[in-house]
C-alpha cells in the first residue's frame, strides 16, 4: 500500500491507453503558440512554439547519467556522462524543445522516514554489489544500479554547461516543481511519482522511460491522466481523496489500516491493481473536498477522530498541486508553538554590528555588494574558459554525423555511442552579457558564470520566486517533525548526547541567506550551504563502502573535520570567539566563561545509530583569522581574494606553497590535489603508495576525455577495494564543491568539474596496472614527460606531510583463491 500504487496502476497493462510511447520530437513539431489558451495567473506566458518541459532530475539520475554502464560502480564515468548529456541536449535544441532540470535542494523534515527508507534500500544495493564484486570480480548487474557518489552535483555542472536550465527546489519539492510547471507555461512534466499523478499536470511523461535513440528521436512514454479518471470512474478532486487514503508523508497508510480492512484492500506486490479499483469505488461514494467536514465523517465516522486533521492536511496538499487550487498552495502544517519557538532563533538575524568589528575587515561589511560572489567578474570568467579550453583541447566528444554502427550497442538501454568530434563543437561558450555585475542576472542567470550564452535567466531572478522566499528556508523545513525518527526517544538520546554545554545560536545576515537562497535555487551552489545556514542540519547519505570488513574508516567520518571546519566559516566562529575574547578582557564577561561553541545536527548512518537521531558536531576554527563570510563572498580586494584560496585550502589540508604553483598541479587538477592531499594528511594511513600514484597516471592520462575509448576499455577484474577508494575519493570531491562554495568559490566551478581529472573505469585500469609495474614509467606507458607530471603533482601533495602509506596484504598462500588479496599483493 501507499501513494505509489496510484503509480504502479497507472503504468500497469491493465490500464489500457495509460502509458503510451510518443516520440517529443513530434509532439514539439506540433506545438504553436494557439494551443496554449491565455491564462492570466501565469507570469510569463510562452514565447514561440518550443515545447517547454520541465524534468525532475531525482526521477531519472540514471537516464541523466547516460543510462546504463556497466562499469558504474568503479566511481563514475564522468566523460561519457557529458558525451550523453551533449548529445541529448543537441537533439532537444534541434527539436525545438526547451528543457528545465530541477533538483531536490530541500531538507523536508515531514519527508524524513521517506528519505530513511530511500538509504536503506542503497544500503541493501550497496551490500548486493560488493558482496557480488568480492565474489565475481566483474561489474554488478543493472538491477543494483545505485547513483555515484557526486552525480548530483555532477550534473548540474553539465547540464549548467551545456545551457540547460537548472533549478533546486527549496521548501516543498513536489509543490514547487508542479507550481513552476503551471507558473511558467511549460507544456509537460517528466517524471514517475504518484503525486504528479494527483496534481494532473498538463501533460505527464515518463522519466524513467526517456530514451536517446540512434536515429536521433528523444522517446519516452506519456502518461494519460484522463484515461485513469475514465476507467476508474472519479473526478481528478477523487484522484486527491484516493491519494490521501492510500497513505503518504502526512497521513501515513499505517494510520488507515482499519480502513483498508473494512474496503477490503491487501498487502501484496500484485494487489496494486485490486486495491486502487475498489478505494476508487468507494470514494465514488464520498462527498467532495470543498465539503471537508462531511468527507471526514464519511471516512472516520466522527469529526473528532485524531486522524482527520492529517487527513484534511493530506487532501489539501493534493488539491493545492491541481490546476485550479495551485496559486492556494501552502506550505505543510508548522510545529507547535512550543517548536516554533525552539526555532526561531535560527532565523536570519544580520551580525553586521559585529561584523564590522572583524580584525580582518578594513571597510564596514555593510558597504559591500551583496548581489553576488566577489569571485565572479567577467576578465576571471573569461580567463576560466580558457583554461577549461586548454583543459580539454584533446577531449572527444560523440555526434550521430559518420557513427560506427558497430560500436552502437542498445542505446536505448542506456549504452554508450562514440565517434570524434572535438569539444568546441559542443562547448563553444560565448559571453553575451556585458551587463554591469552588481545585477542578480548578471551574477546568478548562468551566463556570466561560464554557461553557454544561450542560457536564460531563469524566471523569478528579480525577485519573482515560485514559492522560494528567504524567509520560508528557516521556518519550513522543520515542520512535522514528529514524523521524522528525530522525534520522541531518539531527540532526547541527541539531547543527552550534547557535545557542549556553552552552544550558541549562530546569527545568520540577511545579505548573506539572501543569496545562498538565490544561488542555490538556480542550482549554483551545493545544497548543504543553505541546509547548514537555515537550520543547522545536514544529512549524509549511504556511500559504495563495505560496513562489514573496513580496510579504513567510514567515509563520511574521515571528512568529518572538514566539514566541521565548513560550519565554522559559514557561521563566523572565528569572529565570534575574538569578540569573546575581547569581552572577558574588557571585563564585560568573567573570565571562567567559556568561549562560545556551534552546533550542527548531522544524519548519519552507523550501526549504533541507523539515522535513529541526529548527532551535534562541533565547529572547528581555522587556524587563522578567517574573515567573515560577508567579507569571504562579498570581499572585492586583492587581498580578500587570497583569503578565500587560503580558506578553502585550509579547510582540505592543503594549505602549503606548492598546491598553487600551476607547474605542479595544473588549476583543473586543484581539487583533485587537495583531495589526495587531506586523504594523505590522516593519522591513519588510507592508501597505498601505487594506489596514489594510479590516481595521478590516470589523470593525466590523454585518454581520460576521450569516450570511445573509454567504451572499448575493458577491465579484467574489478576489486571491492578499488570500488570504496573510487567512492572515497569522489566523496572528497562532493566535499571540497562544499568548501568552495561556502568560501565564496575561490575556485571557479569549470576548473571543479569531474570530468577532468577523473574516470572510475580508468582509474581502476590503471590501478591494476600499478599495483603490477616495476615502475611508474611502465604506468605511464613510457612516456615519460607524464612520469615528470605525475612526480611534480605528488611531489605538491605530500609537501610538509609525515607520510604514511597503509601496508600491502602478504600474498596468499598457493591455491588460495582470493582475487581481491592477488590484486593488491
């Protein structure tokens, strides 16, 4: 039972004409301007005759990421991602179809058991794949396809590049995305969530279903929302009621359960069918929702019982994503006013009084342009495209003009197509916009962050949100906490578990969440930032990593400082503890007062504690006088710009005088340096000498931007090890994004982006390689100008490290049949 069964018979056979196969390239032939009738809510109407759609990415990571490879658990083949991106994206523009990208950027506390199940069921994969590469030492099946560690983030860099527009949702994913949907005019949604399915969108297509052919047609399936109120006989105001009655976030089906007796309804994998035509019966007989007081007496039998308050809530949130009811679309209920007041003091409250006496500031804070990132001007843009040119002038790219037949296998399974045909012809970007940058869309609209020109600002730039206000961030995404697992027993095991007993509420500026909440709404800064600054909480979700025979700590434990070190930024510590500090000498505090310390609530998963509560972390100050982050974004000066390189290397270890020396880590291998470089800095040794160097050869390696022969690689084994390192280092990466941008993007984000300096196929290629080469010349394939680079690079990752490499495994014995032991003997 639930809401998913709604769904699941919406695409099932027996629901004749719900799914059918369409082609959007045809339909976008047929699309003019006549067949959208005016409609006077709508901001924007649509312009011309494109077929505007709009995708929920959370839906379809795997279609986004090119579909199936079967090398995907080596850590992410980021190259062809791109390939199957640009082509996508070329045979969209050519069919005169406009596409938006949205991304779940929210933090829905009434979603958590939700989201608790959705890592259980990656936890269960992730076990299924390891278990079956220990066992078989081949790629697993699609079957447990699970999403690489930084996909998310990934793509957003791509599509971003590649001039699609981007968007994370904020407070209410699915509200927001079907209220954007109607806003803007856009013809269809694309999707496979049962409560689209209750909203009626214009025109509802398959996600999942979303197919590149070879003959260049972009296939899918639509889903016939008026075929399903025919068959079953109710209005699209019933399709609400059933959808509330089969259990969802508010009102969950185990609540309903002495409904589901008395209507007959079953638990099973094959009764979806059965279920949803007898609910659909018997809310044929109810009153309508615009009666609610009469439709809870027919359901629960009396006003008063203790469910029809969620069941009221429930309809509503359904009606609210209709036609008629979303420009009446709330927000879910508030907690109670003892919540409320709990949290309001995490709402933004400007610290420019105590920003302005900052050691490190020689201006007041206030007086600075708050529209956007200091970093981004248009001379550091340009120059950023050139060397993101110089980059990849070797890269290859696909086209369908002159294609291989023989190396097309069944793309519509998601397999990969190559020929050559160099990146310029798919990344040529240009600079149209010559618009002062003190303007949001000249610093938030893509374009003069390094997007294709073509870009456009994304509506609600000049203030015009869908339901994205600032002042929603704080407040609703702590709502209905008591069904989250933070309630009852397990908030008070997070009480009683309190790192600190002199924790303050850290004071957020208005200019600061102002923008976090627009960058993060166009999809230009990780999500966590917002998370972190509107209600210091953050959630880490499941990684490819082996809970049962560790070879090194978990993951997220070991960039546990760093992001410690991130909060710290975000929430001034350094600031708060020097005016601490000059309140207890001028006597205004007694001396035994402790100086102030900040919490945040971490969801992470253990074995003592499967995401039961959340756990306080501590913020840890930079061992220097960090400015403020008002300075850190908003800062203009030369001397503010090396403030924020240094912030970011000195959260990821890697503040030393060789890491920014571009002769010895080139500026699109920065992070990746940093990365390795903070692995290395652990007390406990992690890697081994050949595995850092296979890191290293292969991303130097020409072929690292080259698909086709990416695809024709074949790897001989695949190890359980290989896969984790692959995972740690990508979470790494996912983790120095965060850095970044909470240091005011020091870095410009196209010298971030994967895809240059990493490719899990071919770092596990190369890792087999290494662990049997006599040297690093042989790894290298005797060339050994990259042997010069390879030395150079790590000669800047260890500088000033006691380093410590984790011992190699003695071999095993003679007829001991161990692939993982002989691969890393």
């Amino acid at each position: 039972m639930g809401v998913g069964d709604l769904q699941t018979f919406l695409e099932s056979p027996s629901l004749e004409g719900g799914a059918v196969s369409v082609d959007l390239l045809k339909i976008a032939r047929n699309v003019t301007q006549r067949q959208q009738p005016h409609n006077t809510n709508r901001k924007i109407r649509p312009i011309g005759n494109k077929l505007k759609l709009i995708i929920d990415a959370e839906n379809c990571l795997d279609r986004l990421y090119g579909g199936y490879f079967s090398d995907w658990a080596c850590g992410g083949q980021w190259n062809r991602m791109v390939q199957f991106l640009s082509l996508l994206t070329r045979a969209i523009e050519r069919g005169n179809i406009e596409l938006a990208v949205v991304f779940n950027g929210t933090i829905e506390q009434c979603r958590m058991n939700e989201w608790v199940a959705e890592q259980a069921n990656i936890r269960q994969r992730v076990g299924m794949v390891l278990k079956h590469i220990n066992t078989k030492a081949t790629p697993p099946p699609k079957i447990w396809w699970a999403p690489p560690t930084c996909l998310r983030s990934a793509l957003r860099m791509a599509l971003r590049h590649l001039g699609v527009t981007v968007m994370c949702t904020m407070d209410d994913h699915h509200q927001e995305v079907i209220a954007y949907c109607r806003e803007y005019g856009f013809h269809g949604l694309l999707a496979d969530d049962a409560e689209y399915a209750a909203f009626d969108p214009p025109r509802y297509f398959s996600a999942e279903n979303l197919k590149l052919t070879y003959k260049g047609s972009v296939e899918t399936k639509e889903y016939m929302i008026s075929e399903l109120t025919k068959t079953l006989k109710v209005t699209q105001e019933q399709v609400c009621i059933m959808a509330a009655l089969l259990g969802n976030f508010l009102l969950p089906e185990s609540d309903l359960q002495d409904l589901y007796k008395k209507l007959g309804l079953t638990k099973g994998e094959n009764s979806a069918e059965s279920n949803i035509k007898k609910l659909a019966e018997y809310v044929g007989t109810l009153p309508s929702p615009s009666n609610m007081d009469a439709l809870v007496v027919a359901v629960f039998g009396i006003p008063e019982d203790k469910r029809a308050s969620k069941f009221r809530q429930s309809v509503q949130y359904y009606l609210n994503g209709t036609a008629s009811g979303f420009l009446k679309y709330c927000t879910p209920p508030t907690k109670s006013k003892k919540d409320k007041n709990k949290a309001q003091p995490q709402a933004p409250v400007s610290n420019e009084k105590d920003a302005a006496n900052n050691v490190n500031v020689k201006t007041d804070d206030h007086d600075l342009d708050t529209s956007g990132f200091a970093s981004e001007t248009t001379e550091q843009e340009q120059e950023t495209l050139q060397n993101y040119k110089q980059a990849t002038a070797h890269s290859v790219v696909t086209s369908f003009d002159g294609l291989d037949v023989n190396l097309l296998k069944n793309i519509n399974s998601g397999k990969f197509i190559s020929i050559n045909e160099p990146y310029s012809a798919v990344y040529k970007l240009s600079f149209i916009d010559d618009s002062p940058l003190s303007s949001d869309s000249s610093r938030f609209n893509g374009i003069s962050n390094g997007s294709v020109g073509s870009v456009k600002s994304i509506p609600g730039s000049s203030g015009q949100r869908v339901n994205l206000l600032v002042g929603n961030s704080s407040s609703n995404t702590s709502e209905n906490s008591k069904n989250s697992p933070n309630s009852g027993s397990g908030s008070q095991k997070a009480q009683k578990q309190s790192v600190s007993n002199n924790a303050v509420t850290p004071s957020v500026s208005p200019d600061v969440l102002r923008t976090a909440s627009l960058r993060h709404q166009k999809g230009l800064m990780a999500p966590t930032i917002l998370h972190v600054l509107s209600t210091q909480e953050v959630r880490l979700p499941c990684l490819m990593e082996d809970e049962g025979n560790r070879e090194f700590p978990p993951i997220h434990d070991i960039y546990g400082p760093l992001r410690k070190r991130v909060y710290a930024v975000l929430f001034n510590l350094h600031h708060l503890r020097y005016v601490h500090a000059k309140k207890k000498e001028s006597g205004e505090l007694p001396e035994n007062v402790p100086q102030p310390d900040i919490l945040v609530k971490e969801w992470i998963y253990s074995r003592s504690n499967p995401y039961q509560y959340a756990e306080e972390v501590k913020a840890e100050p930079l061992p220097w006088a960090v400015p403020t982050l008002q300075r850190l974004w908003f800062g203009p000066s030369v001397d503010d710009k090396r403030r924020r390189m240094r912030a970011l290397l000195s959260c990821l270890n890697s503040d030393t005088p060789l890491i920014l020396n571009t002769a010895y880590v080139p500026q699109h291998m920065l992070i990746m340096a940093c990365v390795l470089r903070y692995i290395m800095s652990q007390d406990r040794p992690i890697m081994r000498r050949h595995e850092l160097d296979a890191f290293l050869c292969h991303a130097f390696n020409p072929n690292l931007m080259n698909p086709q022969y990416l695809q024709e690689l074949t790897l001989n084994v695949v190890t359980s090890r290989g896969v984790q390192l692959a995972a740690l280092f990508m979470e790494g990466v996912e983790m120095a994004l965060l850095a970044n941008d909470a240091c005011g993007a020091p870095l410009p984000w196209l010298m971030c982006c994967p895809w240059l300096y990493f490719d899990g196929k071919l770092f596990h290629y190369t890792l087999t390689r290494s662990a049997h080469a006599k040297n690093i010349l042989e790894v290298c394939e005797n060339y050994i100008e990259r042997v010069v680079k390879v030395e150079r690079m790590r000669k800047a990752i260890l500088e000033g490290l006691d380093v410590k490499f984790a011992k190699v495994p003695l071999p095993p014995f003679a007829g001991e049949k161990s692939r993982e032991s002989f691969k890393f003997n």
